[in-house]
C-alpha cells in the first residue's frame, strides 16, 4: 500500500496528545516509529502518522530497581551503542542486536515499534529469556511482563518502554539465529538463560522462535535443566528435549524436520555460550 494515502501528519510533543490522536482516529491513525513497517505494510485503512518522535521517548536510563528503562523511540543502533544495553544478559542482547536487518535498518527501527509488531522477531525470544516487560500507556500507564503483553489483545495504545529486569548475579544468556542469508528473516532463533547457585541450575529459560511466530518458551527443556549441574551432558539432553517438544513450520524454505532440528543446534550452541560465559563470570 503507498504511503500517498496518508493524508495527515501529526508531531505531537505530548505523549497524551500522541495516545488522544490514536484513539479518536479510530484505525486511520498510526503511531510512527521508525517507520521500517509502515513503509513496507501500511495498512489500507491508513490516512494520518503520528510521529512520536517529538514525545520524548528516546533514551536508556537506570531504574530504581537496578534494571534498565528503554524509551520506546530508542533505535537498534542506539542500544547496540549502549554499553550496559548491549552487555545486558552477559552480552546476549549485543550479541542480538548486531544480527538483525542490516546497519540502516537498525539506525531507523525502534524497540517500541519492533514488539508491537510482535512477529518475524529476533529481539522477542531475547527479551522473553530475559523476562523483560513493556510499559504502555492508554491515558494511564500499565506494565506487563512480555509474555503477558504478546499475547493481550490491548488494542489501540502507546509502547512508552521496554524495561529489563536487575541482572542477576551468577546469570547468563545467549542467542543463535540460523537464515539462508546475514539478512533474511530467520528460518529458527534461540536464547536460553541459565541462572546458576553454587553449581545447581536454579533457573532457566529456552526460548526458540522462527520466521511465522513471536518466540515461545520451551517449558520442556528448562525443566530438563533446572535442578542440577551445567555440563555438556545436560546441555546435550536439554537440546535433545527442545528439539523434541518443539513443532515448527513448514513452508518452500525449509521443511518442519529441518527447523526442529535447528532448534536442537541452537539450543545446544546457546547453552554452550552460556556454559563458557558462567565460567568468566556471567552478568
Ligand atoms: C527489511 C527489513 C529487515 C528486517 N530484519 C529483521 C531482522 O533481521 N530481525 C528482526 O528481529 N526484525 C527484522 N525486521 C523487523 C524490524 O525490526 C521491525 O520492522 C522494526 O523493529 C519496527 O520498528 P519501527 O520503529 O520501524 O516500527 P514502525 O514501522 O514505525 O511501526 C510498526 C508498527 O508499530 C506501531 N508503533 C510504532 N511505534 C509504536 C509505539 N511506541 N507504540 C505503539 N505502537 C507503535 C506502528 O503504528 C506500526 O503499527 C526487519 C524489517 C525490515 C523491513
């Protein structure tokens, strides 16, 4: 759809005015990010933009609770260039961040429009390891956990930020995405993290995704994990378990059995990343 159906252009400087000019526009408004969707896929209904970009919501700060606050607005570029963001998750969301779309796309492309988009996602089955949560404001503001907020229907609001939690000491993370080329979609992504108490996995998320879904937790697999040592041994059987309870897609780029089999080398690559960043010391 061309963007010449869009009629109006609105640049608020008020994140209540940018939230009223959604709601009365009843479907014709959207929110503009970095536009890298919209561009692509406006929908047809489409007539006016609302530009956040006057609203004051591109920053990284420090939360009261020791974790970090990202404004909506914040760019992929902006927080590879953020050392504490990209070093979050011993390095996990850098490690993320620098495998998605190419240099200009990650200049344009913001968080806040990446997981209101919540499909073909890289940075969801991260920030789902890493049980991140979204503020949104619909006149007031609300924070959901991840996974509540991707699977609400909350209808029309504003991403305000995505907050990520306190590290935790004794924590790692890793991610590994599998696509025919450095820019196409991925055919399957993983990121698992473990959180480690003298020894003992005391807790652990395996998060697989691929091109038609948001990411999902493998409830199977960080079963499997919790409860004892890290060891080649339980990293080989817990990517034994995920390849097993998983059931991904099939289409003309890869076949169902060849996607779950990724999703096993995955999770055996990301918990072997995990293992060695434990060994130097984790978050
Ligand atoms: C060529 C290309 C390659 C890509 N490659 C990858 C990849 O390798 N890995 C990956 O994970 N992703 C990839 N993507 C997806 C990409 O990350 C998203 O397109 C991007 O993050 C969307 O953010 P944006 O700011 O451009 O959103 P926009 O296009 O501005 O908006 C997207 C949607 O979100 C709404 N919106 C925007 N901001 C807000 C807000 N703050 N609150 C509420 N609603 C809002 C808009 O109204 C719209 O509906 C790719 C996309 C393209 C086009």
């Amino acid at each position: 759809m061309p963007l010449t159906q869009i009629t109006h252009y609105h640049r608020p400087d008020q994140l209540d005015e940018a939230w009223r000019l959604v709601r009365d526009g009843d479907g014709a408004a959207r929110l503009l990010g970095g536009g890298t969707d919209l561009v692509v896929r406006c929908p047809p209904e489409a007539t006016a933009l609302v530009d956040l970009a006057e609203v004051g919501l591109r920053y990284v700060e420090p939360a009261g609770d020791g974790g970090l606050r990202i404004g909506a607005m914040s760019t992929f570029t902006d927080l590879l260039e953020h050392p504490e963001v990209a070093a979050y998750g011993a390095g996990a969301v850098g490690e993320m961040l620098a495998q998605v779309g190419s240099v200009l796309h990650r200049n344009s492309a913001t968080i806040g429009g990446h997981v209101v988009r919540s499909r073909l996602s890289d940075v969801l089955p991260v920030l789902l390891a890493l049980d991140a949560s979204v503020v949104v404001y619909t006149g007031e503001q609300a924070t959901w956990s991840i996974a509540e907020y991707l699977d609400a229907d909350l209808g029309p609001h504003v991403v305000v930020e995505v907050r990520l939690p306190p590290p935790v000491a004794g924590s790692a993370a890793a991610f590994v995405r599998f696509s025919r080329t450095e820019f196409d979609h991925a055919l399957v992504n993983a990121c698992c993290r473990v959180d480690l108490d003298q020894g003992v996995v005391a807790g652990a998320r395996v998060v697989i995704g691929e091109s038609v879904t948001v990411g999902r937790r493998v409830p199977a697999a960080e079963d499997e994990l919790t409860g004892g040592p890290l060891t080649p041994q339980t990293v080989a059987a817990t990517a034994r378990v995920a390849r097993e309870a998983v059931s991904l897609h099939d289409d003309w780029i890869a076949s169902a059995d060849y996607r779950n089999h990724l999703a096993g080398v995955a999770v055996e690559r990301c918990l072997t990343t995990v293992t060695d960043r434990l060994q130097k010391g984790g978050s």
